[in-house]
C-alpha cells in the first residue's frame, strides 16, 4: 500500500512540477515556480483551489521539495502564497479559501517572525502546520520565532505535523507528530535507489557555514578520493531546475558529504548514506532520529566517516503518507 502511494505521490508531483515549469518560466529559464499568488497584482488574483499554502520561494531546493511532497500528497493542488511576503491580504486569503497549509521546510526560522504575527492575528481559516522545523545555528543565541507567537497559531490548528523532535520539544508542541519531511514522499519511489558501486561522492556545502581552512582540507579530500568528487550548492538556477539538481547531483552518488539539513534528507529520502557536518542542531536532530549516515563535528573526520558510512537499516516512511491521509481527511471535511 505505502509503495503504490509512493508511486502515486512521485508521478503526480512530477507531473505537477513539468506544468509549473512550462506555465510559469521562460523556455530558458528551468526555475521550478508555484502558483505564488503574492507575485500576482491584487488585481489579477484568483483562487484555483479551495487551499492556500504558505512556503518560501527562496531558491534553496529545500524549499521547494517539501512543497512538491506535499502537493504530491493532497487531492488538488494548492495556491501558494510566500511566507517572506510583507503585505500578506488575509482579506482575500480568508474570503476565497476553505483551509490553509503552512509548511514544510525551516519557515520556524526568526526570519519569518512577521509571517508568525500575522497569520496569528489575521488568518481566520482552519489551518494545518504540516513538516515545519526550526533552526538553531550554532552560532545564535536567540533562534527561532518567539514560542508565544508560534503557541497563538498552533493551538488554533487542526493538525499539527513537524520534523523533529527539535521543533517539537523546542515549541512543547504535545500534540505534535513527528515525521521526516515531506520531501521523502517527492523522492520514494521517484528517483533512482540503486546506488550500489557507484564512484561519486556529493559535498552538499554552506559556504558560508565552513572556514577557508576547512575549504581547502574538503579539497585536498577531494582530491585524493578514489572517486569523483561532486560539489553542489543545493541551490536552482536559471540553468537547473529542482529536478535538475537531484538528477545531476545525487542520483549515481555514493555517498553525501553535507552541512545542509535537506542534503542529509534528500540521501536519507533515496538511500544513500551521508555524512553530516552540523552547523545547526536541526542536522544533529535528524541523525539522532533517522540514522543511515555519519554525523562528524570536526572536518579532520570526512576520510575516516567515509570509509564508514552505511545504510544501516531500512527508512519508514510509513508516518509520512499516514499524515498525508490525515490532511486530506481533514480537507474533505472543510
């Protein structure tokens, strides 16, 4: 049942992702683009359905998967609306739609505190936070979005589903559950799994998370592999679409090298293990919980965890397409 859902998932968000791509681009332009109803003048505004999701469109694909795993997932596909908009119209959101979805990816991040506030004070529709998650940097001392603020909107919600137990433990979300992201139900059964003999190894970097010392010791690295070494900044382009970007990157790796959450998730998702090197402790949540990797703290360590990098066990995703069931219960109930 889960490997036919999986299947079902994959085909129609693929589907879904070649017609965003031809409706919303250019012909040279690969950028995968949602239905994003905060680009459109207010004049021009129509619903296409009778739910709205809130997402970044930032072009990390970390942003986007969740959202192709959860449209993927639904009976329609929703209209979206970027959280990092400042001029949200909940006049028009709460007038045309029956329910909202906010979710997936870091949108707990302190950045999209003024998103929190009004959805807390203006949303006036059934809502769901669906595959949300914090994120802690190692180096911020006040992460996140303030606990009162999140605690305003989850208790008016219908479901609430995040990604660790971080987030939940973070928010003293009780009623809370916990699956992977989203992003699996995009990758299972969607993308190739046999990675078996393969000889690349993919370093899934935040450039900006790692010294130039460890810059230069991840390429002296590189360069002594008896593999190829891949780099990737997990980031679409005018030239590489999201699907670009898993196809040419991960698919045919043997490993992921990653300080990047959604590096780690995206191995996890198509069974290939990973070594992490946190710089956030969502990374370090996400190993403790699902496993099938290396988690390192010093970037001395990458030889050695490569050697020893393994697909320990079988991954559930069961909790996934089980949440999923729960949100289209709850949007034929609207």
């Amino acid at each position: 049942m889960v490997k036919r859902t999986a299947r079902r998932v994959a085909n129609r968000a693929r589907a879904l992702r070649k017609s965003l791509t031809k409706e919303g681009a250019f012909s040279s332009d690969r950028r995968l683009r949602f239905r994003d109803l905060s680009v459109v003048p207010t004049e021009e505004r129509t619903p296409n359905s009778s739910l709205l999701q809130f997402y970044s469109s930032a072009n990390n694909i970390g942003n986007y998967l969740p959202v192709l795993g959860i449209q993927g997932m639904l009976d329609e596909t929703p209209d979206t609306w970027c959280a990092h908009d400042e001029n949200i119209d909940f006049d028009f959101i709460n007038a045309h739609y029956e329910g909202v979805i906010i979710g997936g990816a870091g949108l707990l991040h302190k950045s999209f505190e003024p998103f929190w506030r009004q959805v807390a004070s203006e949303c006036n529709l059934p809502m769901v936070i669906w595959g949300v998650g914090i994120c802690v940097p190692d180096d911020e001392e006040n992460p996140g979005v303030p606990g009162s603020i999140v605690a305003d909107v989850v208790k008016r919600c219908d479901l609430v589903n995040v990604r660790d137990e971080l987030t939940a433990n973070w928010y003293e979300m009780d009623r809370a559950q916990i699956s992977p992201c989203p992003t699996i139900a995009y990758l299972d059964d969607g993308f190739s799994k046999s990675h078996a003999g393969d000889k690349k190894v993919l370093f899934s970097m935040h450039r900006p998370l790692i010294s130039s010392r460890d810059a230069e010791h991840i390429e002296r690295v590189a360069g002594t592999l008896s593999v190829k070494a891949a780099f990737t900044n997990n980031r679409q382009s005018i030239h590489r679409s999201v699907d670009d970007v898993i196809e040419e990157k991960y698919v045919g790796s043997r490993a992921v090298v990653t300080t990047r959450l959604h590096g780690a998730i995206i191995a996890y998702g198509m069974r290939i293990p990973y070594v992490a090197i946190p710089r956030d402790e969502k990374i370090r949540s996400f190993h403790a919980r699902y496993a099938n990797g290396v988690s390192i703290e010093n970037i001395s360590e990458i030889k050695t965890a490569l050697e020893h990098c393994s697909i320990e066990k079988e991954i559930d995703i069961s909790s996934v397409y089980s949440f999923g069931q729960d949100v289209r219960n709850w949007h034929q109930l609207l």
